[in-house]
C-alpha cells in the first residue's frame, strides 16, 4: 500500500513539475511595418519578406530554447508577427535623412500610433550614414529602439539588409529588443564553415540575455 501510496505522489509531484516548466512562456507579439519597396527589395533576392522573417524566427527560438535549457530554466519564447498595411500619419520609410533625430521623431509617430505594440520598422535605406552614432555607443548591429520603462512594448528601426547573414542579425536583434531587453548586443553572431554547407552563421546568446529574458515580466502566458 505504501508502495503505490508513494508511487502516485511521485507521479502527481512529476505532472506538476511538467506543468510549471511548460506554463512559463513568453508570446511576443508584434508588427512589422515594411514599404512597397521594401518588399521588392526582397522579392529581387527570390524570396518574400514573410518566408525572411519566419526564417529568422525560427532560427532565434530554437537558439534561445537551448540556452534556455542549458542553462536550467523552463522559460520558452514564441514571437508572433503582423504585417502592418498603413503606416501612421506622416510616416515615410523610404525617406531617409541622416539625422537620427528624425528616426526619433518617427520613432514617436509609431508609439502615438499604437502604445501597446511592439513594433519593428524596416527603413528602405543602408545604415551607412548611422554607422559613427552606433560605434560611439559600442553598438555591433544597426538598430534605434524607442521604448517607454512603464510600458512592455518598444519600436526598433532597422535599415534594409536582403543578405540573409546580415538580415538574420539585425532581425533577430530587433526581435530581442521587442520582448523588451534592454541590452546593447543582446546576441552576437559566429561564422561557421562546415564542408559542403559552406558559411553560415550561428546565434549565441549571452548569460545577461538570458537572465534579462527570466527576470522581465512582460509578455507571460499561460
């Protein structure tokens, strides 16, 4: 009797073990905003902006789902897209200046626009003329986010990037910055040659971003 009496504690101590490591997970939704030309940019290199961002997408959960587990935490992270079809009043994304204040003041139209949505914005231009700005601050990707400390969501502008290494990084970088990490790098990028698979690049994810994706409390469900 106190066999199974030990038996089928062990198992309900082991379905609620399962249960809390499979309720913690973070859904990031989000809107990505891209211009008609955009989209052709990424047309021209034989794939669509959707089949770019889902590859991203899947490359950063797998990544952040090994370190979450080799590092002993049951957190799992799914980011959800929506592709916006109107911009907000005034906002052009093919309009490049090279002031970053004027990324600011977009940045602004976006968060009046809708506050309670992560957003990431695809500038039809090169980060070039922003490259000085970035290596000020030690910043290894193109990026400007917006963010508000009481609120969850953020804005991030990227710079238009078809080469799918380069994509992958400032993407996935954005991605980070929308489930509300606030750290400068939060990923960085190894090249890899493996034979015949040729170059490609892998996603390491420091112990910071990780602790940061345990200890922020935004985007939880059950």
């Amino acid at each position: 009797m106190n066999g199974i009496i030990l038996s089928v504690y062990f198992v309900l101590l082991i379905q609620q073990v399962f249960s809390i490591r499979t309720a913690a997970t973070k859904v990031v939704n989000f809107k990505l905003y891209i211009s008609p030309d955009g989209r052709d940019a990424f047309l021209r290199k034989g794939r669509t902006i959707e089949e770019s961002v889902e590859g991203a997408i899947s490359k950063l959960e797998e990544t952040l789902d090994t370190f979450m587990l080799h590092f002993g935490d049951p957190i799992k992270v799914k980011f959800k897209p929506t592709y916006a079809t109107e911009l907000p009043v005034g906002v052009d994304l093919d309009k490049c200046d090279r002031d970053i204040i004027s990324i600011s003041d977009m940045l602004n139209n976006f968060n009046r626009d809708d506050s309670l949505s992560s957003s990431i914005i695809i500038m039809s231009c090169n980060a070039y003329p922003y490259n000085d700005a970035f290596r000020v601050v030690g910043q290894k990707v193109p990026y400007i986010t917006h963010s508000i400390s009481a609120l969850c969501t953020t804005r991030t502008v990227i710079f238009l990037e078809t080469e799918e290494a380069k994509f992958l990084s400032v993407f996935t970088t954005a991605l980070v910055r929308a489930a509300g990490i606030n750290i400068t790098n939060p990923l960085l990028y190894e090249e890899v040659i493996e034979g015949d698979r040729g170059v490609h690049y892998e996603i390491r994810v420091s112990s910071d971003t990780i602790e940061s994706f345990k200890d922020n409390r935004c985007f939880y469900s059950a």
